[in-house]
C-alpha cells in the first residue's frame, strides 16, 4: 500500500504531488540507490531487513529513499533519484503532521545541502574517516 503526499500543486501551502511506497530489498531496490550506499551498503540493507530502517520506492522508481525515526528526528539515510526537492517539500509537511521536530541527514554531495538550506538545514558537523 503507498503513501502520497502533496496536491502536485508546488508551494508551501500545496507541496507537490509525491508517493511513497514502502518496499523491502530487493535487485530494483538496489539499482537504484546504487550509486548512494557506497561502503555503507551491507549494513544498510541489513538494517532494512531488521526494520530499523524503511526503504521507499518514490514515484514509481523516479527516487528512492531510506529513512528512520529516531526520537523527535526523521533521519534520512540515503536518497537518490530525481526530484529530490519535491521529496524533501514533502518530508517537511510529513514531519510536521507526525510531530517530528527535526530531519537529519549526511550527505557527500555539497550542492545538495546548498539546496537544502532553503528549508533550514544547517551543516552541524563534518565527518572524519580513516581506513586501516
């Protein structure tokens, strides 16, 4: 059963037309965030698979989107696709009827945090790793 959101009608008031559609791993599910996971695969998918996480087929496959709730935090842990600033005009008015106070997420990609700044993202930290 999928979700929606929004009337297609782009603004504030009237978020734009998006579903949702949760969905469990699988090969479509892969090809399509293939180029997000990165090192993070595994441990991604086995947290789908242990429900910590909910995988989202966005628009009939035009996006997909990983996420979980965490206290007052709806935590984006990987997106990728097109029309990704729909489904972020979206996530806001979704938080907002489920009382989240705040969203999350990291991103190796600076222009889309650019992007996101509209909404009231600020950057609040940076992340250091080193492989041995």
């Amino acid at each position: 059963m999928g979700v929606s959101c929004g009337t297609g009608t782009r603004g504030a008031v009237h978020p734009p037309k998006v579903t949702f559609e949760r969905r469990e791993w699988d090969a479509e599910a892969e090809r399509g965030l293939c180029r997000t996971l990165g090192d993070y695969r595994d441990e991604t998918v086995r947290n789908i698979e242990a429900k910590v996480n909910e995988l989202y087929r966005v628009n009939g496959g035009q996006s997909w989107l990983i996420v979980r709730v965490d206290g007052d935090a709806l935590v984006v842990v990987c997106v990728q696709g097109a029309g990704l600033m729909d489904l972020a005009e979206c996530l806001y008015e979704v938080m907002k009827e489920k009382g989240l106070k705040r969203a999350l997420f990291w991103t190796r990609r600076p222009a889309l945090a650019r992007m996101l700044k509209r909404y009231g993202f600020q950057a609040k930290e940076t992340l250091f790793e080193m492989k041995l």
